[in-house]
C-alpha cells in the first residue's frame, strides 16, 4: 500500500470527525483570495494548503524544479510534470503534515502565508477542460431509460454490451461547484402535437456522475490499453450532468444530445487521485457477453465510492432523493479510456470523461429524476409537501460522494449549482 495511504496517519491540522479531507485524501486543487492570484493547493480537514507558497519556501525541493508551475488558474501545467511528481508532492505533504513532523507545525508564524480555513477562499474549476466526453456505461440506468421510451423486451440496443457508449460534449459550459445555472429553453413536441414549441424546459434533470481527468498525453494514431488506461488518468471529480429531458427527447435522433446537454454540467472542485482511492477498488459486475480483446482487462478497476444526491428546495432543509455508488459500473474507466483510444483519437491534459449517470438495481439508487419519477409518474413527496418530477426554479441540487473501509473515509465534498429562471 502507498504509504499515504496508511489509515493510522493523523495530521496535526485539525480533522473534523466525518471529513472527506483526512491526511489520506491529499486531493489538488485551484484555489484564490481577494489578495492572492490563484494557486494549486490540497486540502486536509477544514484547511486550505497553498503549494505555491511551500514551494517557494523549498519544501519540494527535489521534486518541483520551478515553483511558478503551482501559480496557476488551473491544475494543467503541474499535470503536466508526470506522476511520478504528483505521486512525490502527496508523500511530502504526508510527511510535512503529520503529527510528529515539527517542520511547520512548530513554526507557525509561516501558517498565515500557507493555510487558510476553507470558507476564506475562493475555489476555482480544478482543470481547464479541452475535451470532454460523457459515457453510458451503467447498466440499471441504460436499462431503465430503454424501458421507459422502447419496448421493455428490448431495453438495451445489440451494441451497449460490447462498447462504453459515448458522446463528445462542451467542455466551455463544465462550471465549478456553487456555480448556478439558468434553466435552458430550446424546442419541445407533446405526443399529441403536430408541430414542436419553444420555450423553457419542463424536464429538467440531474445525471449523478463522477468523471476522471486525463493526466498524460498520446498523439494521433495512438491508442491507450486497458492495462495502460490508469497511468494517464490523474484523478476523478464528482460531475452532475444536467439535462434538459423533453428537449433531449425531440432533438436526440439521429446524432444525440445537443442543446439539452451543453448548458451547463457541474464538477467538484477538488480533484481525488487514483493513489488516494487504491484502498478501495472493487470488482466490477460481469460482463456476458465476453468484450473485445481491446477492452479485455485484468484486476479490479472499479471502485466503492457511495454517492448521494439531494435537492433543497427554497427555504428548506436537503433532502436525500439517491444513494448511489460508483461500484455498480458496467463498463470501468480503463475500459472507457481503451475505447475512446482504439481509433487513434488523441487525448490531452485536462481532458474530463463523465461515467455517465449511476443507477443502482434499486429506485432509492437510480441516478436522476427521470428514474426516480419514471418519468413523472411516481413523483417525490418533499418534506415542505411539495412534489418533485423534475427540478424547478430556485432548486439547490447537492452531490456528494465518499469512500469509507476500516476507519478510512475518503470523499470528494460537495457538487452544487442552484437552478434559476430561464434569462
């Protein structure tokens, strides 16, 4: 096991009980201040650490040649320095940050130019995103959705269990967390009209996804194995994809989504390496028919993430509408990755690829409205008495996500966007 990994680390920066940011975590993120131009950090508890400032103060010596590759808006330059250093800035954070290391927590006239409590800064997108593709890779969700718009006997089309279905997105519309969003208009038809209407949408949804980041480059004509799929990923976001669902419905066929899902898809602002959730790989379900060689893999490359999603309606407390989990996966992330490659497509640095939505076998699992409602006839009684089919204005959606196993937690905090009237 990485080293980091080690459930007995303590740090000596306070860790609120039940935190998604023990010393374990070590995520990386961008964050500013109305004084500070924005930098690379982690986080640990409550805490906000600037690695621009322990840089310049010679703390990755060794590791980091030029500390202006952590002054950054985005997280893409320092990527850019291979795991091997991301991998190296985690151990010495580990070490700087744990209890017995008196380095800086002796020293702590250099706190107020290194860390900051979270709800003094500003977090920004993690990445600057060039390329972004959304998958269809769970099953229950697949299968759902097959059931409530074609013939239930044959929900899946003949090609979902040989491939990850995907779609190239819009990247210039992924916001950050906190970010709201204004409900989207574009062209709607009922089933018993002749011709479409415009106006605002009547359906829209949440897609509870995470999504992963490309860390390491390939040029045209190469592709990426799956047994290399891990070592150019740098780490995972929670990702909500929004939709537009009557919108989507009448404008999918014959080339799929468009207007319905480019107005905006909101991520989590810290991103979560692959080393921090090693400790919680899982089996992935079986795959029957047997897949290609190409998407053939060894070893477990799915992961016991536990994700929730609730709405909080104006005025209100959240309420809980999905506990989901990343596990349930049909198709994993070195699968995807494999596919998006075998024609040669190249991929960059900052790339994001979204699972697509996670459902579970069970509806308090099912990982949008559209499932949660079926579309729209099962609505969701609010604890105000409010009933829920889809989103309305002025609705606060929250995603969460988390690892947890002997004592261990690590999780991804929070993914949140408010809905607004249309403009």
């Amino acid at each position: 096991m990485n080293t980091t990994n080690d459930p007995s680390l303590q740090s000596w920066i306070d860790v609120p009980e039940g935190s998604d940011f023990p010393i374990q975590n070590l995520p990386f993120g961008i964050f500013r201040t109305t004084e500070l131009t924005p930098r690379v950090a982690t986080r640990i508890g409550d805490t906000v650490v600037d690695l621009y400032e322990l840089a310049k103060a010679g703390f990755f010596k060794g590791v980091i040649t030029d500390p202006e590759v952590l002054h950054n808006d985005c997280l893409n330059p320092f990527i850019s320095l291979g795991k091997s250093v991301w991998g190296a800035v985690r151990v010495r954070l580990s070490e700087l940050f744990e209890t017995s290391c008196p380095t800086l927590r002796d020293n702590e006239s250099s706190w107020e130019k290194i860390l900051y409590p979270v709800e003094k800064i500003q977090l920004l997108i993690p990445v600057k995103v060039g390329d972004y593709t959304d998958f269809y890779s769970s099953i229950e969700h697949a299968t759902n959705v097959g059931i409530m718009f074609r013939d239930p006997e044959h929900a899946l089309y003949p090609n979902w269990k040989h491939l990850p279905v995907g779609y190239h997105g819009r990247s210039s519309s992924i916001v950050v967390s906190g970010t709201s969003i204004h409900r989207p208009k574009g062209q709607t038809k009922a089933d018993n009209a002749e011709i479409p209407e415009f106006g605002p949408t009547k359906q829209l949804d949440f897609e509870l996804e995470l999504a992963f980041i490309t860390g390491k480059k390939t040029e045209l004509g190469e592709s990426v194995t799956t047994a290399e799929a891990e070592d150019h990923i740098f780490g995972m976001v929670l990702f909500n994809d929004l939709s537009a669902r009557d919108i989507q419905r009448w404008e999918y066929v014959p080339l799929g989504p468009f207007l319905a899902k480019n107005f905006g898809s909101v991520v989590s602002p810290w991103v979560v390496t692959m080393d921090a959730l090693e400790p919680f790989r899982v089996a992935g379900p079986p795959q029957v028919p047997a897949v290609l060689p190409y998407l053939q893999c060894s070893g477990d490359h799915n992961f016991d993430i536990q994700l929730d999603v609730l709405i909080k309606a104006e005025g209100q407390e959240p309420f809980r509408v999905c506990h989901s989990n990343y596990r349930y996966m049909y198709w994993n992330l070195a699968q995807q990755l494999a596919h998006q490659t075998v024609n040669g497509c190249n991929i960059n640095i900052g790339d994001m690829y979204g699972s697509g939505t996670i459902s579970g076998a069970t509806p308090d699992s099912f990982g949008s409205m559209l499932e949660i409602a079926w579309k729209g006839t099962k609505p969701v009684k609010m604890p105000d008495g409010s009933e829920r089919k889809f989103i309305l204005d002025n609705d606060t959606i929250i995603m969460k996500g988390y690892c947890e196993r002997d004592g261990l937690r690590i999780g991804f905090g929070e993914a949140v966007t408010k809905i607004l009237p249309s403009i």
